[in-house]
C-alpha cells in the first residue's frame, strides 16, 4: 500500500510528459490518487497542484490556448471518449444487432448510476441529449389554460424563454419576469419570487445556478414556497450536476433539468431529466410514445433512432467524477475562481457579478472593466493572450443591468493559466 505521498511523488515526475501523450492507466492512476487524499482538509487538496497534475493527465487538451470558457462544453477526460469511440466501432459492426440488442439495453445500468450519484429513484430519471431538452420536455409536457402564468426571471437561459414564449403564443399564456441585482441576496430572491406571485400563478421556472453569474439559487426554499401553493416547479440544472455536489431529494422539486456534457464530463450530447414521481404520467412526452408507457419514466426517451455510445459513455465520466471526489472538486473549482477574482476586485476599473460565498458560488465568476464592451475584453483576451472567455450582458444595450465576461476554469485548468489570465486582464484595464 503507497502512501499518499509516495504516490504523489511517484506520479508528478511523469505527468508532465504523460499530458502530451495517451496513458491508458490514467484512471488508474487518478483512482488511487483520489483515494490517497482520504481524510485530508479540503482546501490543502484544493491547493496540491501534484493531484491536480494526476487529474490533468487524464485528458487529451491544447495547451496553446487558455480554456476559461467551460460552461457551454467540456472536453471529456481520455477514459470517457475511448469508451465513446469504442462503442461506436462495436455499433457499426451490424447496428441492428450490436447497437440495439447489445449496447443500448445498457441504458439502465447508466440510469441506476446516475440515480444513486444524484439521490433519486431510477424510475423518476430520464437519459436525454442535453438540459434544453430536458427542460423543454418538461415545459412543453404541462397543461396550461388561457391565462395560466408562468414565473421566472429575466436572466434565465435564453432558449427556455424562448420555448415559454411559444406557449405564450400557442396557449395564450402569461409569462412573468422578476428582475434582481448581482450578487443577489438569498433572502430576496426568495421574496422577490413569493410577491410576483399571483392566483394565476401554475409554474414557477428558474436556475439552480445562474449560467450568467455563477449564484447558487436557494432552490429548496423556492420549491417550498411553490409548493405550499399547489405550483410545479421547473429547476434548471443545466450547470450544476457535477459541478457541486447535491442530491436531487433535498429539493422536492417537480422537474429537474441538466447537461452531462458540461461539469460532469460525459460526451457531448447527454443530459438528464428528473421527473418526480406523481407528474409523469400527468406530463406529455416531447415525443409521443405508446401509451403502455404513460405512466413510464421512458417515455421521454422515446426520440428515434440514436447511437448508444453517448449515453452509454456516461458510466466511465460517473467512474472518472468519483476518482476525483465530488467535494475535492468543488473545493479545486472553488480554488481556482478566487485566485483570480479575489485579485481582480481589489483593483480600479473591475467590477465582480458573482459572490464570493462558497456557499452560492462555486467555478463561475463573471467580471467586467468598468467603461470596456465585454465583446470587446474576450476579443483582446483571444488575440492578445489566446484566452477564450465568454461576453455577459443582460438588459438592455444601450442601458444594460450589467456588462462582462463569465470565466469557468474546469479541474484541467492550471494556476499558471489562471494567473495568466490575471496578469492579461490587468494590463487591459491599464491602457
């Protein structure tokens, strides 16, 4: 049995060379990492750069370019798009055969692992292709009436809004968006919720974690306050399943929604939809499915003819998330985004959206230049440094609420790409 620190000293001298070239023993390497740091104090894992080097090598990146824009997509580490790959070469062998009798019954076992991982029943979890689906299952699968409201906010995703505004169109409903400051206050979220409310009122839809700015949303309290009035509640998780640990349980909401493809590195195109038990039958499929199925958490699955390798890949990014430990990562993501906004806000011209509470902020930070376009910062940032971040305005363009970029390192990011990220942007608010 190694000990952490034979281990750690074992694996640092290589890992430098192995980022650059194929190591199939990476998860296991990073497994036996992982559980070297047992028992140890969050934030020292969060600062060992020697661990953060054995997950490093986990992952195929180009290290020409600064990855700060980690909330749209992510890379997924080798183990994961090998196994990808390597389902795709076994499907198209014979794809009636190896596709759907041998791989994607194995759906199930992905279904069983997502379920224990995020505390739900198997049966109230559903295997999509990303959070919009996820959601728009749910948004789409809801009776509403002429005059039936639906509140959310003004800062939620885009193509959410979009799809209530054709249901504004096609049911003549209402849609209802509440506006509130950055960093908002916990409190007042949940009030600024519960006074928007009317007797009209039959969903309430918002974000677990802002995809602008990175706030956590007090998400039990507002399906307590939801629920106590007989409103469903429709949460977007699109960035938070493994970027922070939580359990779906502890909220009671009605839907819940996230991509796979983001924080929990699993192939692109994977999502999932929790669905509470009492509304699937009572929710209309995306896509019609037989109605054997009505009262069936696979009915949301119904969409065609699909490759089982995405899906199917998920298993090896559930192995890869546990290697590295839930909290160890929200400790590293944690890390990483105060390393740069604690420097940034302490000089002129930087303004920070996102709170520095660990407990309503994690990887996502957003921050502007007080009198430069963000479009205009993530433009210098690229040219200049190849720095990829993403422009943040919400309002509108001529008086905007607030101006930025949103940064998202990932557990692949270094602090000597975080720091110079630091050193471009104060140069740039310089000149």
């Amino acid at each position: 049995m190694w000990t952490r620190r034979q281990f750690l000293n074992r694996t640092s001298t290589v890992a430098g060379a192995a980022l650059a070239t194929y190591n199939p023993r990476a998860l296991d390497h990073l497994l036996e990492a992982g559980a070297a740091q047992n028992g140890r104090p969050l934030v020292d894992v969060a600062k060992d750069e020697d661990f953060w080097r054995v997950v490093q090598d986990g992952f195929t990146l180009d290290r020409t370019i600064v990855n700060l824009n980690n909330g749209g997509v992510c890379p997924s580490p080798r183990v994961v798009h090998e196994a990808f790959k390597r389902y795709l070469d076994i499907s198209n062998q014979l794809p009636a055969y190896h596709m759907w009798r041998i791989l994607e019954p194995n759906i199930e076992s992905v279904r069983r692992d997502l379920a224990h991982d995020i505390g739900a029943d198997p049966e109230t979890i559903a295997i999509t292709r990303n959070a919009s689906e996820s959601l728009q299952i749910a948004q789409l699968g809801i009776d509403l009436k002429p005059g039936d409201e639906i509140l959310t906010t003004n800062q939620d995703y885009g193509r959410m809004m979009n799809t209530w505004e054709q249901r504004v169109i096609r049911n003549e409903a209402k849609l209802t968006k509440i506006q509130f400051p950055v960093p908002p206050v916990q409190s007042d979220l949940v009030q600024r919720f519960e006074r928007a409310i009317t007797p009209n009122t039959k969903v309430i839809h918002f974000m677990h974690i802002s995809n602008l700015t990175g706030h956590i949303f007090p998400v039990k309290e507002i399906c307590e306050l939801a629920r106590k009035r007989g409103i469903l509640t429709i949460v977007d998780g699109a960035h938070a399943y493994g970027h922070f640990p939580f359990k779906i349980t502890d909220f009671d909401c009605d839907y819940y929604g996230s991509s796979l493809h983001k924080w929990l590195l699993a192939p692109i195109g994977t999502g999932l939809l929790y669905v509470r038990p009492d509304r699937i039958e009572k929710t209309w499929a995306l896509q019609p499915a037989a109605p054997s199925q009505s009262k069936n958490i696979r009915k949301f699955e119904e969409i065609g003819t699909h490759p089982a390798a995405n899906h199917n890949a998920i298993a090896e990014a559930l192995v890869f998330h546990r290697g590295i430990g839930s909290e160890r990562k929200a400790a590293r993501l944690r890390y990483l985004k105060a390393r740069w906004a604690n420097q940034l806000s302490k000089l002129e011209r930087f303004q920070l959206h996102t709170g520095m509470d660990p407990a309503h902020s994690c990887a996502i930070g957003t921050v502007g230049i007080k009198g430069i376009h963000p479009n205009v910062i993530a433009e210098k940032l690229w040219d200049s440094h190849k720095i990829i971040v993403t422009g943040i305005s919400v309002g509108e363009p001529t008086t905007p609420e607030y101006q930025g970029i949103r940064v998202t390192p990932n557990v692949y990011t270094t602090v000597d790409e975080v720091d110079v990220f630091i050193d471009a942007m104060t140069k740039l608010a310089k000149t």
